[in-house]
C-alpha cells in the first residue's frame, strides 16, 4: 500500500499536502497515512481525530502519522492516541529530513522512542519556496508564498501553530509560478497565513500589490491568478489597482473580516472596524465592478450580544458579502478569548446557523444575478464541474477536459451551484 495524505484546513495546508506526499515517497514510507491537520477549532481539533481512528479501521496495518497544526498546537493530543505512529511538528513536516527520520523510526527502530518531533517556531526566521511542480487531483496549483503571522488575535491559536510572519522573496515565487504554467496549470493561487504581510521581512519591504504585478508581467502566459485570503486593512495600493488594471487577477477577494460590529472587533484585537472593511469593500467594487467576496465570520464570540451579532448579519449587506464562511466561536487553550465569558453552545450554534442563512441568502441572489452571462469556467473533478473568474461553481452541461478554460452560457441554478447551458 502506498502513502494517503489527507488534509484539514487551508489552502496552505492544501499546497503543504503536496510537498509532504513527495517527501515521504523519497524517503521510501509505505503504507502510510499522514494527516495535515487544522487548528483552526476545537471542531477541526477533534474530526482529525475521528478521521485517525476510522481510517485506522479501514486500514488496520497503515502507519498513522499526524502533522500540521494541530499537531503543533498538542501534540500530547495526537502522541496519547494508539492509532497514532509519529507526531511531527509544523516547520520539520516541509523538510525531507523528518519523513527519513520517520521511516528509520517505522521501519528500523532507529529514533522509534521520539514519537514526537516538534520544533520551536519562534526560532524560525525563513521560509523556503518550496518548489512543488505538480498537485495531485488538482487542475489550479497553490504558491506558498508566506507562512506564519505576527498578530495575536484574542481567539486565535494559529500563530503558536505557524510561528513568526516570513515571506518567500519575490524571485523565487515568480519562478515557481513560471515552472507551473510550463507544466500546464490554468490557474495559480498565492497562500499564506497572513497573506497581506508577505515582503514585510524582505529587503525593502515590497506589498503584496507589487508581487502580484511581478507574476503577471513576467509569466504572461499564466490565464487566472488569485490570492487567496487577504486581511483588508492591510492590502496595498498597488494590490487594489491590479484589480482594476489586471484582467488575469481574478475578480474574487476571500476577507477575513471575523465580525461585524466595532466594539467585538476590539475585543476580538483585529486591526480594523466595520467602516474600514465597507469602504475597503466599495473602493474594491469601484475599481473592479463585478468583484465578488467571500468573508470568514464568527458568531458567538464572548460578550457579544444580540445587537452585536446583527452588526455581522448587517455587514453581508454592507460589503455586499457573497461566500459565508462561518465559524462558531470556538475557545483555544491558551489564548485570551478563551479565558472570557463564554456563552452555551446552544447559543453559538444558533447564531452561526442564522448567519449561515443569511450567507445562503446572498449566495442564492448572486447566483440567480448570474443567469444569462457568459462566464469562462475552469474545468476540474471529472470535468463536469468547475469555477467561474468570480470562484463561483459550475455543473458544465457536458464534460470539458480537466484544466481546460471554457466559455459557458449560465442557464440556471441549484441555490449553490451554477447551471451552464
């Protein structure tokens, strides 16, 4: 049997994945499953382990081995569970040196009593462009062009999960993205943790406005390129004119956003208020009429009252909101949200469904406005199924070869999918 990576959380988790396949099969692992795990929530905290034990079931005689940033997050977590092999941190889990540590401990004894092997991420100052030149099952290929963040946002476990804000030096993405449109990909997506901090902590301190320019002009064969969730205080200038000047920059923005009323926002230590994310939000539209956003929102964050809660119900309106990403308030060891008040789970899940209602909502009135464009869709899965420039998705009315870009008329919709003609 061979390797199965399966992976929770991000789109950078989802790039990691890749890297973390090729190592492992270097390093002669066999009949391994490895899971890249999500720290995001408790929630995601314990699917990890759900899926450990079943796919244990399934495969009885597979090496389990956890990472990602779960792993890093408790490790103890994953280490007491008998299903579980080996535990590697975060940063070891890019390296090739840990999967052949892996596969000496699995296969020879030799390290087998260092079950755990996690690294300390606040000594981590680089990180290196990992040069992933193919994705397995997937026709849009992830550039990991940063990793880590130096904010603490009160709910917030993922920087203990991915250390310090680095950034991958404006060179070797644009080389990397050249590599992949010369192997065939459509379509490119930047991902980081903090995505707006990329250059940062480079020489001169470039925006991620002027990566992205570098991209487009210097891989002028690349059709579709995105950025993937982007933190609006902080996006540049030159970032929101690309929108308006750069066709090939695809008109869909994800923004993590968190709440929508001004006082949670403060408790919550993000570092804008409701008015930064409207006006971000309509200067955006103004340059790029047809841009959609996706948003992450949480609800029942703690103190926040009802009228609170509508603020964030209000903002889909606001910022004209398309693709809800909702979380429930989720408390984490270890940061400052999880030692206020907390509210039952009754109440959290509640006002996460209403606002998961409200986000069907604005999904169902962006798809009916879409019927009777014509749209150009990225063609995936078996090649019935796709996403259009504004990442909305599409059943093709007959398959299209995987990674091929078509033209579609919009004929319909199901209340979560486009209808092509």
């Amino acid at each position: 049997m061979g390797i199965e990576v399966v992976t929770f959380g991000c789109r950078l988790n989802a790039a990691e994945s890749e890297l973390i396949r090729r190592n492992a099969e270097a390093a002669g692992l066999k009949n391994a499953i490895i899971v890249n795990s999500c720290a995001v929530t408790a929630e995601a905290v314990a699917q990890a382990r759900q899926t450990i034990r079943r796919l244990k079931r399934e495969r009885p005689g597979a090496r389990v081995l956890v990472t990602g940033c779960a792993a890093q997050t408790e490790p103890g977590t994953f280490a007491e569970m008998d299903e579980v092999d080996r535990v590697i941190g975060n940063h070891a889990k890019l390296g090739a040196s840990a999967w052949q540590q892996a596969r000496s401990a699995l296969d020879f004894g030799i390290g087998a009593e260092e079950k755990v092997v996690i690294d300390d991420l606040d000594s981590v100052r680089e990180t290196a462009a990992h040069l992933v030149d193919a994705f397995e099952g997937h026709v849009r290929a992830f550039v990991q062009v940063q990793n880590g963040c130096d904010h603490r946002c009160t709910f917030c476990i993922i920087p203990f999960g991915r250390g310090p804000s680095r950034s991958v030096p404006m060179g070797e993405v644009v080389a990397q993205v050249r590599r992949l449109v010369e192997r065939g990909y459509r379509e490119v997506v930047l991902t980081g943790v903090d995505l707006t901090a990329w250059g940062l902590d480079l020489p001169g301190a470039p925006k991620l406005g002027a990566l992205v320019r570098a991209i487009l002009r210097h891989v002028p064969d690349l059709p579709r390129l995105r950025v993937s969730s982007i933190d609006p205080v902080e996006a540049d200038a030159d970032l929101l004119r690309a929108l308006g000047d750069e066709e090939r920059l695809m008109p869909h923005l994800h923004l993590s956003l968190q709440h929508g009323d001004d006082l949670i926002l403060k408790r919550m230590k993000r570092r804008h208020l409701r008015g930064d994310a409207i006006r971000f939000c309509a200067e955006a539209r103004r340059l790029r009429p047809d841009i959609v956003f996706g948003a992450d929102l949480i609800a029942g964050f703690p103190t926040e009252t009802e009228a609170h809660f509508r603020n964030t119900l209000a903002l889909t309106d606001d910022c004209g909101l398309t693709f809800l990403h909702v979380f429930p308030f989720s408390p984490r060891n270890g940061t400052p949200a999880a030692r206020m008040p907390q509210f039952a789970r009754a109440l959290v899940k509640e006002r996460a469904r209403r606002l998961r209602e409200k986000g069907d909502s604005a999904l169902r009135r962006h798809l009916a406005g879409e019927i009777g464009r014509r749209r150009r869709v990225l063609a995936e899965g078996g090649g019935a199924d796709g996403h259009t420039e504004h990442f909305s998705r599409v059943r093709l009315a007959k398959p299209a070869q995987r990674g091929e870009i078509i033209e579609a008329v919009i004929a319909g919709h199901d209340g979560r999918r486009l209808l092509a003609a």
